[in-house]
C-alpha cells in the first residue's frame, strides 16, 4: 500500500495539495483494499469527508459488507451525522460478524438521544451474541448509571472488575465509588476509592475520596486527603471550601481560616469561600474581618441571599439598623423572593423609629410568616404600641390558635379586645 502511506506522509508534511490529488487517483482508480485502508487512515486524521467518500464508493461495489458499514457509521458518528450513522448501522445484518460492533455503536447513539429503553435492548441484545465482551458490561453500567438505576449499575461494573480494572480509560473502582458516594452510601464507596487510588493516584479520585470520607464524618481522613490533593495540585479550587470545613468540624478555626485565605488566592471571585470565611472569622471573634468577608461575597453576587442575610444578623447583634436598610437597598434581590428581608427591613425601620416604614414592611412579611409564631409575636406587639389594637387582636388570636394555653397572649387578647382600635 505504497500510495496510502505516500499520502499519509504528505499529509505530515504539509502537502496538501499533493495529497488531494493523489487521494483523488486512489478514490477513482485505486483499488478496494487500498480505498479502505486509506480510508481508514483518514478517519484516524480526521479528513472525514474524504474518508467517508472512499467507503462510500466501497459500498457501492460492496453493499452488504458489514465492516464498511461499521466504519462508515463511525466516521458519521464523528461528524456529528447520528439520524444518518443510525440509518447505515442498521443496515447490517445479524449474521454479520461485525453486527456486535453495530449493536454497541447504535446503542451509544440511542443513549446519547434519551431513548434509554432501546439502547438496554441493543446492549442486551449485543450481550447474547458476545457474552465474554467486558465492555458491553461497562456500556450497560454507564447506561444504568445515567438512569439512576443503581443496583443494575453496580451490579454491572462488578462484572467488569471481574475481568479488568480499567477499561476505555475509565477506573471501574473509581466508577462504583463515585456511584456508591452520589447514593449516600458513602462507607461502601470509601472501599473502592481506597482501592481505585492504589491503583491509581489521580487527583479527580483523591477529590471524590476526601469528599466522600467528609460526607461520612471521617473528618481527619477528608483533611488528609485534601492536603494530598493540595500538595497534588494547589489550583484544584473546590477542595479549600471542603478542606476548611473538615477543620471547622474538627474545631480547628484557625486552620479553616487559613484554608480560606489559600483558596481566595486561587479563586477569587468563588463568593462562597468569602461567605464561608466570614462565618469562620465571627466564630474566631473576627468580627471586622467577618463582615470584610460578608461585603466581598455580596460585591461578587448583589443576589446572595445567604450571605445578605447572615450579615444582617451581624448588624442586628450590633444595633447597627441604618446599615440594614442600606445593605437591603444595594442588594440585588426582590423582597418577595426572600421575604426574610421584609421582616429584617420593618425590625430594623421600627427601631430608628420610622414606624409608617416599618408598618409597611410588616404588612408585606405577612404573607410569608403568617405561620411563624416569632413574626407575628414581633408584629402584634409593634401593631399594639402604634395603637392598632383591632389588627393586634388578630394577630394574637393567630397565635392562640397554636398556643392556646399561653397566658400572656391570653391575657393580651383580653385587654385588647376590651379597647377600641
């Protein structure tokens, strides 16, 4: 095949025009052995037109052939041509040795559109002609994994482990833990990250390890690991938040600060390490540092409810009123979405004494808290001192209505009820 790897080299060497045209005699004059395998060498390079016209002009002479169609419906599958790969691999017949192939290529398309019941049916199908292919077991585990149908995915991987431990690049230990970890069944899947990392160290594995050990309360092994991931890779941004909340669980503040500090030097517009290094410094007594934190969370998103609302807790432990109606006037979020704000605004306009405001709020947090015994404890005592006695008694009948044996709201409702509004 002396003109395909003439073509091949000129193509490595930047020939290209050369290469047309001797790609043109093969596609006109060459022969069928030399038509595929150029063919195939293409496909491998990319070229996929070219590719795709030399089979094709095989499959004129060859119409049946099962291999063609294999190689066809891949380089279509490459191309992005599915409706049509679909249409050439099902052309082949089930007595074709290739069929096992097509069968696996059809069900990777039909996965890859949501039609999850026909592609099992591929697989299955592919299954019983090839019961000894490991990756028909592999394609059935991602296949049920995507489905969320555990049992059936495991017990499909472990059919896999049986033979290898990695297949199509992918660690089967690794797979099963990461599957075990999203169900919560993070003891099991701790046994399969320590096997996939001693078979493996990759940082991705180290990362669902540490999480995991995290997620099961093993906060000492979670700090271990991240510290590796770290040391590993120091830019893999989402450990620091993690990292710092296994030193928090294990009361190590310092240390969680510090993890914070390193993370915002890596990621510093990752809002949640602010908010979460803010709640680290009031722990520590950090108070200045705490609400430094707070605002630079809010600079990065105005609509961080969190982070607003934890500072406005701050503040109300400060007395500082005036900074909470301004905070809620820069913040980038409705009152109606988070009607916490509501009620954060009338406490705060009831204490600087500007009670139509504070009126107003109230009346809107209404309908939010109309359940919440605190709210309408705070409200029927501010309806009471601006002499709404009607609307006082209403609120305090609410509450009766869940605590009908509190004597103060008792005797409250009986002393109003007793005044005219």
């Amino acid at each position: 095949m002396e003109r395909v790897n003439k073509i091949i080299n000129m193509l490595e060497n930047g020939q290209h025009k050369e290469a047309i045209n001797e790609y043109n005699d093969v596609l006109h004059s060459g022969k069928p052995d030399e038509k595929f395998l150029l063919g195939e060498e293409l496909y491998q390079y990319g070229f996929l037109e070219e590719a795709k016209a030399l089979i094709e002009n095989l499959l004129v002479i060859f119409p049946e052939e099962g291999e063609l169609l294999v190689l066809l419906g891949e380089i279509l599958v490459e191309a992005g041509e599915d409706e049509e790969a679909i249409l050439v691999l099902e052309r082949i017949s089930e007595h074709d040795a290739n069929f096992g192939q097509s069968l696996l290529l059809l069900a990777d398309l039909y996965q890859v559109q949501g039609l999850y019941e026909v592609c099992e049916r591929k697989l299955l199908k592919a299954k019983d002609l090839l019961p000894d292919e490991v990756i028909i077991d592999f394609a059935l585990g991602e296949l049920y994994s995507e489905q969320g149908e555990i049992t059936k995915a495991l017990d499909a991987y472990e059919k896999v482990l049986k033979e290898v431990n990695e297949i199509a690049g992918v660690n089967i230990d690794q797979r099963i833990a990461d599957l075990l970890s999203a169900s919560g069944m993070f003891e099991e899947a701790l046994v399969y990250y320590d096997k996939a990392i001693n078979e493996k160290l990759e940082i991705n594995t180290l990362f669902g390890y540490a999480f995991t050990a995290l997620q099961a309360g093993y906060n000492r092994t979670a700090i271990e690991k991240f510290i590796e991931l770290k040391e590993l890779d120091p830019e893999y941004h989402s450990l620091y938040l993690h990292l710092a909340l296994a030193y928090e669980r294990e009361e190590e503040l310092e240390n969680s600060l510090l993890t914070i500090q390193e993370g915002i030097k890596q990621d510093e517009f990752n809002k949640e390490l602010f908010y979460f290094g803010g709640k680290i410094a009031i722990k520590l007594g950090k108070v200045e540092e705490g609400e430094k934190y707070f605002r630079e969370a809010l600079a990065l998103d105005p609509g961080f409810a969190e982070a607003a609302l934890t500072l406005n807790k701050l503040f109300f432990l400060q007395e500082r009123y005036e900074d909470i109606i301004e905070l809620i006037s820069e913040l980038d979020i409705k009152e109606d979405e988070e009607p916490q704000l509501l009620w954060d605004s009338a406490r705060s306009f009831e204490k600087l004494e500007e009670f139509s405001y504070a009126l107003d709020k109230y009346e809107s947090a209404y309908t939010f808290f109309k359940k919440n015994e605190t709210f309408l404890n705070d409200y029927g005592y501010f309806l009471i001192e601006e002499g709404k006695t009607t609307q006082a008694a209403e609120i305090f009948k609410q509450l009766l209505i869940e605590d009908p044996t509190n004597v103060e709201y008792l005797d409250l409702l009986e002393r109003l009820t007793g005044l005219k509004d």
